[in-house]
C-alpha cells in the first residue's frame, strides 16, 4: 500500500525538510510508502549534475520575480517549479517490492504513470531515449496509444519508449531523483497551469533545443475542460498505483500517515506511544516543527544515488 497526501502549496526548503524525515522514518519502517504531491512557490533548483551556465537570470532578476534558488541532491541538472505545476515526492523502499525494483525502473514507472496520465486527457506522450522526463509526441504520430507498457529498457521505436528526439516534441514533466539505502526523494515535476514564462530564467535540465509546455497549453483549443489541481492529484495518485501494482490510500494529515505506520518484527504494540483506536501517535518532533523553519537544506554525504 502506498499512502498519499497532498500538501497544497509549501516552500521548497521546508519540503526538502519534510523528505529527509520522511526517508529516516522509511528506513526505520516507522511509515510505509508514501507519495507527497504538493505546489512549490516560484523556485529554481540545481541538481547534482547541474551547471551555472544554465542559470540565465541574475540574483537581481531573481530577487525581482520572487524566485529563490536552491541546491539539491536529486540528480539531473537545472529546473523550475511555481504555482500550476504538480511535484510529486515518493519517498519508497525499493526493497520492498517483488521483485525489487533497480533505480532505472523505479524512473521508468514514473514516466508510465505520467504518460498515462496525460493520455487519459487527451494528451499523447511518451518517452526519449536519453532524455529523462515525459514529452509530448510529435504530430505526424498521433494518433497512438496514449500510454505505454513500463519497463527499463528504451529501444528506439518500441511501444513505452521514443524514437529520436524532434523539435515538435516538448517536455512536459521533469524527473530527477535521489535514493539512500534503497529509499526514494525527490521525483516529478508535471506542468499543469504552469506560467512557462518561468522556465526563460533556465535551460530546463540542460536541454536547450527542447521546448516546455503544460497540461492546459496542450489542451488550449480543443474544447475540453482543463483539470483542476486536486483533478490532477487523484489521476496521478490512481496510475502510480496501476503502474507499482499497489493500492494507493489518501490520508488527510502526517498525523494519519503516523498513525497509519507499520509494526517491525521487533516491535510489540507496547513499543510505540499508542497503538489504541482513537488515540494517535505522535508525530515526531522534527516533522511538527518543519513548517516553523525556513532554513536552506543541508544535503547529507551517506551512500546514495541521484538520477535523472
């Protein structure tokens, strides 16, 4: 079972707080597997692999449209992400699926569920080999099967993958992640209503020949009704289940998420602060007193790997 909460709108430095509680508790087995979906304010982050030369705006311009900057330790290069735009932070333990899953794959099912997602809209997608992320397909494809069958590999012309890249085609989710002993952070990053006037401060990951785009400026012309957020949350929510073969539960609090929390083997009910109905454990004190700190994260040095 993977639990879900979504947080609204929250600072990236708190969020980024958030997470590396959230993975010593994984670690611990004092939660299950749990996706985070939330909004960020205006913020631009560097990745592991990121380089200055794709930051185009100066600390001034920056300061001037209300953008903070941050260093992160998932992998890939240089992003964005504001109001409008879907993050998703699934913090799993790759051991505990059967089979286990690699890094690779763990990206790779992303990607599925995000290319389902946009293909339950009306929105083919797909995947570039090379490139991390889901772009959207170019016109003389369409129309195909809006999703794709999950998998690591990527072959050229495969069904679940992309041929060579083509300018038609834009990027409309990034994807950059960080594992420590087999637990998951960081994640996705879907345009939903995303100002992309934003993503002209950066190279988006680097990639400088590669437009963006978004969920509501793919369907802009086509009749239909643009989803809201909470819309795209629950889409989101139901193939990440579909594509790691697990039921996904909503919890309103990280108070439910604590409560919710599974019993090790070396642990008797009598270990924990309450394990009666009705009364909820309480949730570790580093999480109660996220929201009331706005520090820069420090990233860790421990045995890890940052992909994207």
């Amino acid at each position: 079972m993977i639990s879900v909460i979504h947080l609204g709108l929250l600072d990236y430095g708190t969020a980024f707080k958030l997470q590396q509680s959230l993975v010593d508790l994984r670690k611990q087995n004092r939660i299950s597997d749990v996706l985070l979906l939330l909004e960020h304010p205006p913020v631009i982050t560097l990745g592991r692999n990121a380089s200055q030369k794709n930051l185009l705006a100066s600390p001034e311009l920056l300061r001037k449209k209300g953008v903070e900057l941050f260093e992160s330790n998932r992998g890939g290069d240089i992003t964005f992400h504001g109001p409008g735009q879907l993050v998703g932070y699934p913090i799993f333990d790759l051991r505990g699926f059967s089979p286990r899953i690699g890094a690779v794959e763990f990206v790779r099912r992303m990607e599925e569920a995000l290319i389902r997602t946009c293909g339950d809209l009306g929105i083919p997608c797909e995947r570039i080999c090379g490139l991390t992320g889901v772009w959207t397909q170019e016109e003389n494809t369409r129309p195909r099967a809006a999703g794709s069958t999950s998998g690591s590999e990527c072959k050229a012309g495969s069904k679940g993958s992309s041929r060579e890249a083509s300018n038609d085609q834009k990027k409309i989710a990034a994807i950059g992640v960080h594992i420590s002993r087999g637990v998951t952070s960081h994640g996705f990053a879907l345009n939903v209503t995303t100002d992309l006037d934003y993503f002209k401060l950066i190279v988006p990951c680097g990639i400088g020949d590669r437009p963006v785009t978004s969920i509501s400026q793919e369907l802009a012309g086509k009749q239909q009704p643009i989803p809201n957020m909470e819309q795209i949350a629950h889409a989101v929510s139901l193939n990440f289940g579909r594509v790691f073969d697990r039921q996904m539960l909503w919890l309103e609090s990280l108070d439910a998420l604590m409560s919710s929390a599974p019993l090790s083997g070396a642990e008797s009910p009598d270990d924990h602060e309450s394990n009666t109905i009705g009364v909820p454990l309480r949730v570790p004190k580093e999480i109660q007193e996220l929201r009331r700190e706005q520090k820069a994260p420090r990233l860790g040095s421990e045995d890890e790997i940052s992909l994207a």
